[in-house]
C-alpha cells in the first residue's frame, strides 16, 4: 500500500511539474 501511495503522489508531482495532464497509463510507463 505505501508503494501504491508513493506512486500516487509521483504522478500528482509529475503533474504539478509539467502543468499537463498524464494518462495512467503513462504514468505507469514512467514507473517502469
């Protein structure tokens, strides 16, 4: 769970950092 949560909270950062919009898709792309 605490994973999922940091993983979470990287897409919200990766957000607030690119002012765009992502997919869950790509975000799990980045994770990779």
């Amino acid at each position: 769970m605490k994973s999922f949560l940091w993983f979470a909270l990287m897409v919200v950062q990766w957000n607030a950092d690119t002012r765009r919009p992502i997919s869950f898709g790509e975000a799990i792309l980045i994770a990779l």
